[in-house]
C-alpha cells in the first residue's frame, strides 16, 4: 500500500519532530508491505521547524507556507502537493503533536479491509488517541446525539469497528476511492472543523467512515476552554475572540452550519450575538446544555 502522509505546523518543533519519529518506528513495523511519503506544510515557523524536519527526514517534502494557512489551510496544501505528485492508495491525516503507535498501520489496513469487505470500497477510518497521563479519549470518532444542539459522543475503542458521523483528523486515514467522490478538504474552514466537514461530506455520500477496533495513538486535548473567563473580557476582545481562528471562528462554523444543518443558521447567529453582547446570560443559559 503507498500512503501519503499529510501534516502542518506552526512552530512546534520538538512536538513535530517526535510526531514523525513514532510515524517512522511504526512504518519500520511494516515497510515490507506499506511505503509512505511525508508532505509537510510548514507554516511560517519562527523556530527552524521545516530545517529540523528536512534534516532529520531528508526524503519528507517540506512546503512553505505564508502564516496565515492555519490547519485547514496547511492540510489542504499538504494534500493537494501529494496529489499531484503521485497516485496513491490512501492519505493519511495526521496532527503535529499526535504520537502514533507501533501498529497504527496495521490498524488502518485492517479497516481497509474491513471496509472493502463489508462496503465494497475504500472509506475514512479515525485513529482514536488518548492522553498518555490518563489514559482517557481525547480525539476520535462521534455519532450526533441531537442535530438543533450539534451534540454528539465521542465513541471509546471496543475491539470492533464502529460507525461515525464526525471524525478527528489527529490520525484520519482517507482511501483513495473517497477523493475521487468528495475530493479533499473543503474551502471555508480556516482552522478547525474542516474534519468534522469531511466526514459529514462522506456520510452524505455513503461513504463509509468508522473508527478503528483500538487505539491508535497519544495526543493531549490541550485546546483552552474558551468560556471560562469569556464574559470578564471587554467587548471588544469578545468580538475579536468571536472572528478568530484559534478561538470560536464564526466563519468556519457558519459554513459547517449552512452545508450539513442549515436550520440552525439563525441560531448560531444569534447565538453569537448573545455571546458578544450578553456573555454571562449565553453562559449560563446555553453553554450548559
């Protein structure tokens, strides 16, 4: 099997560079029958990250980006430079601060498998991972529970392959059969739930998509919880904080919204009024729920 795998960074070299390093124990595992190329999108990184990676993995392709790509943006550049360049088999989605494990590869092929046998082709499988302290999930597959809400559960690992509708890209592996129908990820995300897109894309189109059988690596959910001191900041932080990519990115939910649950529009909108207006009466009015 020939796997493209994809990442970007920003400025976190060690965390990058120990990413690839478990990447390389566990293609070491299987190199008789897997082969993998790396696409690295470096986006502007001030510490040398991009000079690191190319030393260290001198056949990995490394690509500049201008600063301004974020994740979305990086993954898609990383993606569309390995379609370009060769006809692979599957992708493989993988976040910069992700540290897989021996037999991610097996795992991934095994839901190949699976996928082929069961479906009759190729879909998306979610690499579960979880905190290396704890033990706990931290990013993987989820079923929505309740569509005006947008909840869902994020499913555990249980020795079977379980079906999903939203899936993490911290470890997403993509069979080439998939881009041929809903190409890669969409346009209009900036930073965060272009994954969430992807899938929903793939289960419009019944593709499969489906977690693997265990987990399949370690990854710390270090995200800031956004809303604890969200109605102590001034109006003017709380709209800034509203718009950016690294905090609530209205834009790119919006878009999610529009595309895949268009009757919660008005009410995100809204919603996003009353955060930025009334912050204490959203918080404890809505964000318990």
């Amino acid at each position: 099997m020939n796997i493209a795998v994809l990442l970007t960074c920003f400025n976190r070299k060690e965390k990058t560079l120990q990413a690839l390093d478990k990447l390389t124990q566990a293609y070491n595992t299987v190199a008789e029958k897997v082969s993998v190329k790396i696409y690295l999108t470096d986006d502007g990184s001030t510490d040398g990250t991009g000079d690191a990676v190319k030393e260290k993995f001198p056949n990995a392709v490394i690509l500049k980006g201008n600063g301004n790509l974020f994740w979305a943006g990086g993954m898609r550049n990383s993606w569309n430079k390995a379609i370009n360049s060769d006809n692979y088999d599957g992708y493989l989605l993988l976040n910069d601060d992700t540290n897989v494990y021996e037999d991610v590869f097996d795992q991934l092929m095994m839901s190949n498998q699976h996928s082929i046998k069961k479906y009759g082709k190729g879909g998306i499988y979610i690499g579960s991972t979880r905190d290396s302290e704890n033990g706990l999930l931290t990013y993987g597959g989820a079923k929505l529970t309740h569509k005006f809400w947008f909840k869902y559960n994020f499913l555990e690992p249980n020795g079977n392959f379980q079906e999903c509708e939203l899936g993490n890209a911290n470890i997403m592996f993509v069979a080439a059969d998939v881009i041929k129908q809903i190409g890669i990820l969409s346009k209009g995300y900036i930073h965060g739930v272009a994954d969430y897109d992807y899938t929903l894309k793939a289960v419009n189109k019944n593709i499969p998509v489906f977690i693997t059988p265990n987990y399949c690596g370690n990854c710390k959910n270090d995200h800031k919880e956004i809303y604890t001191d969200f109605s102590t900041k001034k109006l003017k932080e709380r709209i800034e904080l509203l718009k950016s990519p690294l905090g609530l990115d209205i834009k790119s939910n919006l878009n999610l919204m529009k595309r895949h649950f268009p009757f919660r529009v008005p009410f995100v909108i809204l919603s996003a009024l009353l955060k930025v207006i009334l912050p204490r009466v959203y918080v404890k009015n809505f964000r318990s729920r």
